[in-house]
C-alpha cells in the first residue's frame, strides 16, 4: 500500500487546505488557463449523460458592475475572471424540438435537479482545477439575491437558470484556514444522528472566535453557533424568497 504523504499526493493538500480568496491581482487568465477551466467543467459527471449544465464567462464591465450590486460584494467582478455556472435545459429543449419531439420531462423538478446536480459538480470541477494551477477562488451564491435580475442581465433563455458564480484570479491576499465543524458533528455511519447538543460544540466555538480575533483582516468576535443563531437565519423578507417565481417563469420545476 502506497503512504499517503504530502510528497506524493498534492490533491490530498490541496483539497484539505484550501482556503476563499476575495482579493486578486489585476490581471486577467491566460487563454491557456481558461482552456483548462473549461475543459474541467465539460469532462465534469452528468446525470444520465444529459449534459444540461452551461457557464457564462462574464466580461462585460457594465455586466460586471450589475452583479456586483446584486452581489452586495465589493470584490465580486472585481479583479480576476468570474464565471456564472447555469441549469441548461433549454439546450435540451431544442434538441427534442427540432427532432419532432415536445418538452417531455423537461419542466419536472426531478429533471431539474438532475441538472442542478450537474451544474455544482461542474463549478466544484472548475474550482479545484483553478486552485491545482496556483489561483484563487470565490464562490458566489450571492448571484441568486436576486434571481429575476440576473436572467434578465444574462439575457437566459427559458429552461435556465443561473446557480452559483465562481470568480478566479491571481491571489492578492494569505488568509488563514478557517476551522470547519469537527467530523463527528457531519458524518455518520448508516442513519442520521439526532443528538445535536449545543454544549458539545464549545470547543468549536472557541476554535472559531480564536480564528475570528487572530484572522489579518476583518477581526471580530463570533463563533459559529452565534452565527447560526443570527440574522442569516433569522425571519426576514428578501429578494432571495422570490427565487421560486424565478424558477417557475423559467418553466423550471412546474410539476
């Protein structure tokens, strides 16, 4: 059996020290990088070999500048490259029709997770090949703060709809690895564990406000059950609650 050392295995250290970058130098990807960005996403797993995943490569400053509003994040279509991973339907769609065929299955939710699983493992693909050249990324789900705008800027079709950016650069910061919810809190072994004890996680707790208060930029003191028991999770209105009329005037997830 081959010893699993950090000599011989760079994706073992690069998955479990991988870290969000939101500053990037003012440069754009070679040609050459994005090929590769690319050709990860197209050789990415599928559901049933139906492919229904696209990506938008947004260079447009004044597209730029939208999604940076939407967003609510400076960094975001800042410096650096950011792409828009998309549910693609339609693609399929037209394929049916031009071949005599009607929707079929097309508006079901089950078809659109199908495909919303292909869309994620692709931007996951993206990320690690990025991150395997020496760049840095950021995931967005802010994309979707409001759904409605981006189909409207990224001028989607029906059967679409926009799931996560990704934004890759140069990296312009070091931040530290910020501590995750120990194993045993997340993984099981044949069932579910239902004991979720609010003392149990005081030592993660402290890990997480030692991360806060040590961190180079942006330091405050927070620990994780804080930031469960915070706004993020609060009752509130936002655009993001419009994300089903979205899905429905894409004629996603009718049925």
């Amino acid at each position: 059996m081959v010893k699993v050392t950090s000599e011989n295995n760079q994706v073992k250290d690069l998955l479990l020290n991988r870290r969000t970058i939101r500053a990037f130098k003012n440069r754009a990807l070679s040609q050459e990088q994005l090929d590769l960005l690319m050709e990860s996403a197209r050789q990415t797993a599928t559901s049933s070999f139906l492919q229904q995943s696209s990506v938008i490569h947004v260079t447009d400053f004044d597209k730029r500048k939208t999604i940076r509003k939407i967003c609510q994040q400076d960094y975001v279509g800042a410096n650096g490259d950011l792409f828009i991973f998309i549910v693609d339907l339609y693609r399929n769609q037209q394929i049916r029709k031009q071949s005599g065929n009607d929707d079929g299955r097309l508006h079901n939710t089950d078809v659109f997770f199908q495909a919303y699983d292909d869309t994620v493992l692709a931007i996951q693909n993206v990320a690690n090949m990025a991150e395997s050249l020496g760049l840095g990324t950021v995931f967005l789900g802010s994309i979707v703060n409001d759904s409605a705008k981006m189909v409207k800027i990224l001028n989607l079709p029906v059967l679409t709809f926009p799931v996560l950016g990704l934004q890759v650069g140069i990296p312009d910061q070091q931040p530290q690895l910020k501590p995750r919810l120990p194993l045993d809190f997340r993984t099981f072994e044949n069932e579910y564990n239902y004991d979720h004890t609010l003392s149990d996680l005081a030592d993660y707790d402290k890990n997480v406000q030692t991360y806060y208060d040590l961190r180079n930029s942006n330091q405050r003191i927070d620990s994780f059950t804080a930031q469960i028991n915070s706004a993020k999770l609060n009752h509130k209105k936002t655009k993001r609650d419009e994300i089903l009329n979205t899905l429905h005037r894409q004629e996603l997830c009718l049925h």
